[in-house]
C-alpha cells in the first residue's frame, strides 16, 4: 500500500499496490482516499470536540476545541476499509470492479460534517497527489458511511437528501431518522432507539421499578430516545422522579444542579440516554461529591464501551445494566485492525498523531519520553484500539458497505462479470438499498425495512467486577422486538450484580405496594406512582395488589374482615335450632297442651253447673281456636317459603277472630242472661244457640275473606330483606299488600275492643254471672299486649320482630286462657263445694 499526500503535506510514498491520496486540511479537517472504479464515502470523528475545564470542573470552561484524537472512530474506519479489501479480492461480488473510497475527518462537529458530506456529494473537487499530478479518479461516490452522532446524521441526511445519495450509519439510533418523509435517503445498520427505549422501559419494569430517575444527552439522541422511554414507561405504570438534559458543554452549575437532584432524589435507579464523554464528566462529579448506591440503566452508546469502564474509577457504575448490540464476529478483521503499519508510512501529521497515541511515545521526544521508532508493534499494547469489544459495531460498519455493495452488484447485474457501461447515478444505488436482502460470511441477514432500520435484537448487558479490578461484561438476557410482547425481553438465570454489591434486587419504587384488600388513592400534586393505600369499604373487596378500584361484591354476598374475599352473606331467619326458637316452640306447645288439658277437664266435668253454666259450647270452641293460636306461632319460625308465609299470617288472622269471636259471644251471652232475669224480658230467644253459633261464625267469614282478598291480590310472600343488615340476609315474609296484613289486625282489633267494651259493662253484674269480670281481664291483656305490639314489632330489627309478633300471639292467648279457664279450672278441682247450681243461683258475693 502506498500513501500519496496533498496539498501542504511534505512526503510521499509510492509502490506497485493500491494509491491512496490524502488531503490535509486545517485541524479539524482531513481526507484521504483510495482510487477505485466506484467510490465509497466515509465520515469519521477522527478527532473529538472537547471541552476543556479548569480546576477540575468546577470553572467556566474553555471555548470548544479539536484536541484529541478519537480511537475508536480509527476503529470504524479500519472496518471500513477492512470490508471494501474483501469485495475487491471476491470474486462473486462486484466481479472486476474495484470499490475505492474517500473519507473525512469531522472532528465532531456537524458543521464539518455537513461540509464533508456536501463534498463528497458534489463530486467535483480535484485532490493533488503534488502540485502538478492530478489522481485518477474524481471525488463522487455512491452511498456516504461512518457517520456515529445522531444528531450529525439528521443534518447530514437533510443536506444530501435532494441528492438521493444514501447514507447510512453504524451508530445512530435516534428514532426520529425513521422518518422518511424528512430523511429519505438514510439508513442504519444499528437498531433505532425507538426499539431500545421500549426495551429499556420493559427491562425497567421486570424488576419493579416503578420510580426512576432519568438523565439523558441533551442532543437528538438524548431527547427524542428518553421522549419515547418516558412515553413507554408511563403505558407501563413506571414515573420518573425527574428528567434532566446534560451535555459536556454545559457549564458548572447545570452539572452541580443535576447532582443535587439526584442525591436528594428517593428514586434509587437511574435510567440514562447519554453520549459516553457526557456520562464520564457526570460520574466524575459524583464522585467528588460522594454520591453513591444508585442503579444504573444505559443505553448501547455507554454500557458496552471500555473507555466509560476504564473512567469508573470510583465504582460509581458498578452493576450497571443496559442493552447492547448482539455480540458478533467478523473473521478476519482483528488481524486487519493489528497491521497499522501502513498508515504510519504517510508522514501524513494525524497518522503521526494517531501513532504517538497508541504506542504512548513521540517521534521527537523532547522530555526523555518514550521515543517512536516507526515499528512498534500492537501484539504488546492494550489500549482502546486494540480492544474489540466493540465488535458489534464494527460489524454494523463492516455490514453497511456488504449493503451498498451488494445493491450495486445489482445495478450492474452482475454475475461472473459486470456490465459496466450501465449509466451510474446515487438515486439508483438508493432504490437497490431498499430491497437488498442477504447474509454476512458470519451467516447473519441482512436487509433494511421500509423505514430504513434493520431487525431489533439487544443482549441485556451486566457490568460484574471481577476480582482483579476489571469489569466483566457479562450478557444476562436478550430483547427481539420481532416477537410478541409478552415474549421480547427474556433474561436468563444468570446471577446478576447490583448496585453497591447487593444480592437482592435494588428497590425503587414511591409507595409500598397496596396489598390486597386495599385500594390505591393518588397523592394530591405527585405522580401516578405516589399514592396511599386506602382500605376497602364493608361488601367492597380487592384480590390484587396495587388494586385502583374495589369491587363490589354481588348482591348475596359481603367482603370478608380483609376485605380480600366475598362471602356468602349469613343468612338470618328465626330457626328451631337457636335458643330463642327453641324457647318459643317451648312455649307454643306448652301452651297448647295447656289448653289441652283445660279442654280434658271440661269435657270431663262437663255436666258439672260451672261448666253448664257459662256456655259449655262456646267454651269448647274458644279451646279448640286457642290451641290453634298456639300452634299457629309455630309457623313464624323457620325458614321462610311460600306456603309458610301465606299461612303464618292468615292462620294468625283467621285463629284470633275465631277466638275472639267465642269470647264475644260469651260477653252477650252475659249481657243476655242478665236482662233475661229481668221481669218480662224475652231477650235469650233472639239469642240463642243458633244465634250464638251464626254469629261467630259471621265475625270468622268476615276474616276470611279478608284473607282470601289479601291472598289473591297480593299474597305475602318470602323475600331477602337486605337493606336492614349490609353484611347479612334477613329471611323474611313480605307482606305483599300492606294493606291487607293491617286490614287483617284492624278486624282482630275491632273485635277485641268491643269485647273489652261489653264485658266492662257487664263487669258489676251478681256474682253468678261475673265471668264478665275474667272477659275484662283478658281483653284488656289482650288490647295492651297487641298495642304494645305496634311500636316493637317496627323497631325490631331481623328475626327480633318475628319473635316478638310470635309473643305478641302467646301472650294474648295465655291471657285469654289463664283469665278465663283458670279460674274455673281451680273451682272444679279444688273448690267442688263452689261447683253447684244452689252456689252459683246464691245472691252472696262469691266469686266463680
């Protein structure tokens, strides 16, 4: 290889091998090409834009200069160069036609960026090999490459886009050079950052971490890669704390305002989109200030990159985990890269630059430094050039000049040859761009979508300290956007290393979880992620944590005391089995078998004055109807059904009447008797037997038809009271038609109330006949108990006021039984002298 200088520069080489011209500029600006049928266009940072600080950061920095040299970008070069040998020594791509480039130094810089591409666009400038020779072919090429910066790119593609000449970039990933109706004629080999930002949010969200920090670059790479981070993070329930621009230019105070923000930040993970001289100047600072325990989550630019490891000298990013471009190999190109020898022989000054700086010596060592002999030899140094752990991207390199070429292997239709007269223009070479489809010599494929990006795949990169000091990069998963959400991002069982040495994934998170049984309620003025854990209302629940809303249970069922389950409410109905039933039931049938035996007696002594006397029929009758008084309670308990609730109340109804209408009867029957004895009284045959018997039997059909009118409009029915109790059911009969249950206790009413009336006046009359006394008793028990009734029976709550209807019907019918038949009962069995006809027709004051 020969190297052939131009303009100011003062040697010159020449040999049989392939020509190279170099022109040199001022400092900031080189190219050099290599003569070639077609040429190739290559832009690199050859030189870095650097801001010079004094006193270690804390002053006003210097204006921006072009001071140091880039060695990584001499990296991407050489892999440029490295694929162009390989297609002009194949034989099946481009068959005899030799690919030759050119290439400028930008310095970081767009401007001089935007000012290579726009020369390497015009084809029209001459490059001297000497003041008088001219090289052989003109400056015009095909398709640009190398450009790494975003931001470069986006105003180098607006630039060369009317152009239709194709640039394409091995290292930006701005999601914003997608679009094609901006930047027609770009295309990358590298991922876009809108693929990168969702898999960082996603990667963010697998541990938890739902409170973050974010620092990013405040250029286009920085803030349109953060913008769709944030927009992810926010879909995937992830806040950030704060979100912060930085750049190396910015002056001292922005950079301590920043590290102010994070040492009083309670996130504890921080999530960067940040160029790597950017990120070394922020560790830098936080180091002096001593902050330290922070999670870290980059972005390719930075976790795959030695420099950024080689400046963590205060292990500020230890555990650091990011995405990084799938580990790649390309054989063969190590071996290229290691021959620099070449390249010193130009005498051009930056290759005497590059030289001195990757051997650490000078070829005029003025200060007993190290001198250069010329013939060092890589095999012993370890620097960053010599370092391949960006091996994936120098195969992005490697692979955008396989692309071009392969597009216009198709131009020229190449097969063992290639039609060279075929009228060559950039657009051509864009549109063959759009639809290449092939595979490296690696096996991999390669082809651009219709927005000009490749295929989406990252490896999830740990940075893990070995015990020498040095820090592994070790690959603990991958991400392919290609496959379904659920299934892109996949980690492996791998152990990872956290922040601060941890064994336990660091937890970044505003508020505690919300268990179960709980609901989230926002911070007023914070975000989503900030929020108190409120309970569940009673019959609310929430079997989730971190639950916005409770549930409301369904209508049968009620939450349970963690207000993590719904239950079957309890179900509430006065039953046999509790207490209270049962001493109900106890007293039903006592009363019953009281009645019983009182009847027993009767009937026995049934020929006896006392029983002859006072109306042995209606006696019997008022017996029999207060034994179904009694039983008639017994259906008041027990689960309601249909049948039990139209008969409990109309049992109820039609019982009393017939009693109380056996109690009437016998009341008249004494008014009757009483005016009988009076002279010339005939009253006792319009009230006779037959009579006595009609007219209960009229009071009785008067309630059944009530009853039947009730049941036929609107029966009562069983229902579920569940308004009284939220937390239980209470089984209950509705009435159906409110006004036929009161129609039914309104008649009872009426009946006992004209009772208690006609047996208050008959209470005076001769003591044979003072069973009226016994009849007042009883009523007025009877009227005090059902009035009393009234106010209990609403204000008792479930199955209290079933048991209190349920003693408002014993206690009156034990007050008709003990005030009427007791007595009698105590003169038959313990006062036979007192059961006699000439006792009872006595004037004496005896009491019956």
């Amino acid at each position: 290889m020969s190297v052939l200088l131009s303009g100011n520069c003062h040697s010159q080489a020449h040999t049989n091998d392939d020509n190279i011209c170099f022109k040199r500029g001022d400092q900031r600006s080189f190219s050099f090409l290599k003569d070639g049928e077609l040429l190739l266009g290559g832009i690199f940072s050859f030189h870095d834009s650097w801001i010079i600080r004094q006193n270690n950061y804390t002053q006003k920095p210097l204006p921006l200069q072009c001071v140091s040299l880039n060695i990584r970008n001499f990296q991407f070069a050489q892999a440029m160069l490295f694929a162009i040998a390989e297609i002009n020594n194949s034989s099946d791509l481009l068959p005899g036609v030799s690919l030759g480039y050119k290439m400028y130094d930008s310095c970081g810089s767009t401007p001089h960026g935007v000012a290579g591409a726009l020369a390497l666009a015009n084809g029209n400038e001459a490059t001297f090999v000497s003041s008088e020779t001219l090289c052989t072919r003109s400056a015009q090429v095909q398709a640009i490459l190398g450009v790494s910066a975003s931001s470069m790119s986006m105003a180098i593609a607006t630039v060369i886009g009317p152009f239709h000449l194709p640039l394409i970039s091995h290292f930006a990933t701005c999601a914003c050079l997608s679009d094609k109706a901006k930047y027609p004629s770009f295309f990358r080999t590298i991922p876009s950052d809108l693929y990168q930002s969702r898999a960082l949010a996603q990667l963010v969200r697998h541990f938890g971490w739902t409170w973050v920090g974010a620092i990013r670059t405040n250029d286009d790479y920085g803030n349109n890669g953060m913008a769709t981070f944030t927009e992810t993070a926010n879909e995937l329930g992830i806040c950030l704390e704060y979100s912060v621009p930085f750049i190396s230019t910015d002056p001292p105070e922005k950079l301590l305002s920043i590290v102010n923000i994070i040492k009083q930040s309670t996130s504890k993970v921080i999530v960067t989109f940040m160029q790597p001289k950017d990120i070394i100047i922020l560790i830098r600072a936080l180091s002096e200030h001593n902050v330290t325990g922070h999670q870290w989550v980059g972005t390719e630019a930075w976790i795959f990159d030695s420099k950024t490891v080689a400046m963590n000298k205060h292990h500020i990013l230890d555990g650091a985990i990011g995405l990084s471009i799938p580990e790649a190999h390309v054989r063969g190109i190590q071996d290229f890269m290691m021959d620099v020898k070449p390249l010193n022989s130009s005498g051009n000054q930056l290759f005497t630059n590059f030289w001195e700086a990757l051997f650490n010596c000078e070829f005029n060592s003025k200060n007993n430094h190290k001198r250069c002999t010329g013939a060092e030899d890589l095999s012993d140094v370890h620097n960053s050039f010599t370092d391949m752990s960006l091996m994936p991207i120098l195969n992005n390199v490697y692979k955008g000049v396989y692309a071009v070429a392969h597009a216009l292997h198709k131009i020229f239709k190449c097969n063992k040859t290639c039609d060279t007269n075929v009228t060559l223009d950039p657009s051509m070479t864009l549109q063959h761009l759009k639809n290449i489809r092939f595979q490296t010599k690696e096996g991999e494929e390669v082809y651009f979508n219709e927005k000009g990006d490749p295929a989406a795949k990252y490896e999830i990169i740990n940075w893990q300290p070995t015990a020498q000091g040095t820090v592994e990069f070790v690959t603990v998963g991958l991400y392919d956007a290609s496959l379904p959400v659920d299934r892109q991002l996949k980690l492996q069982n791998t152990s990872l290393f956290w922040a601060q040495n941890s064994k336990q994934v660091p937890e970044s998170i505003c508020s505690k979880p919300c268990l179960p049984g709980t609901r989230k309620v926002l911070q007023k003025g914070k975000p989503v992620c900030c929020f108190d854990c409120t309970p569940c209302a009673e019959g609310e629940i929430s079997n989730t944590t971190d639950s916005i809303t409770c549930i409301q249970c369904p209508t049968d069922f009620w939450s349970n005391a963690q207000r993590v389950a719904c239950v079957k409410k309890e179900t509430e109905f006065l039953s046999y089995e509790e207490i209270m039933g049962a001493l109900l039931t106890a007293a039903s049938l006592l009363g019953t078998c009281m009645t019983c035996v009182v009847a027993w007696i009767f009937l026995k002594y049934r020929k006896t004055p006392i029983v002859r006397a006072n109306n042995s029929e209606l006696s019997f009758l008022l017996l029999f109807s207060l034994s179904l008084c009694f039983l008639c309670s017994l259906t008041f308990i027990g689960r309601p059904s249909e049948w039990s609730c139209m008969l409990r109340h109309t049992a109820f109804g039609i019982t009393f009447v017939l009693c109380i209408s056996c109690v009437l009867g016998k009341t008249i029957v004494v008014l009757m008797a009483f005016r009988a004895t009076l002279p010339g009284s005939n009253v006792m045959k319009w009230f006779g037997p037959l009579q006595q018997r009609l007219s209960v039997v009229a009071f009785t059909l008067v309630q059944v038809l009530i009853c039947v009118l009730w049941l036929t409009i609107s029966p009562p029915f069983p229902s579920k009271n569940l308004k009284q109790f939220t937390y239980k059911i209470i089984m209950e009969c509705a009435m159906g038609s409110a006004i036929g249950f009161w129609a039914v206790l309104g008649y009872i009413g009426l009946l006992a109330v004209l009772c208690f009336v006609l047996a208050f006046f008959a209470r005076k009359l001769p003591d044979n006949f003072n069973e009226a006394k016994f009849i007042t008793f009883s009523m007025l028990i009877f009227c005090t108990v059902w009035i009393t009734f009234i106010p209990a029976y609403v204000s008792s709550p479930g199955k209290f006021s079933v048991a209190v209807e349920i003693f408002a019907i014993l206690a009156s019918s034990y007050g008709l039984l003990f005030c009427i038949f007791i007595p009698k009962c105590y003169i038959i069995l313990l006062k036979p002298e007192k059961n006699s006809k000439k006792y009872l027709m006595s004037k004496g004051n005896h009491k019956i």
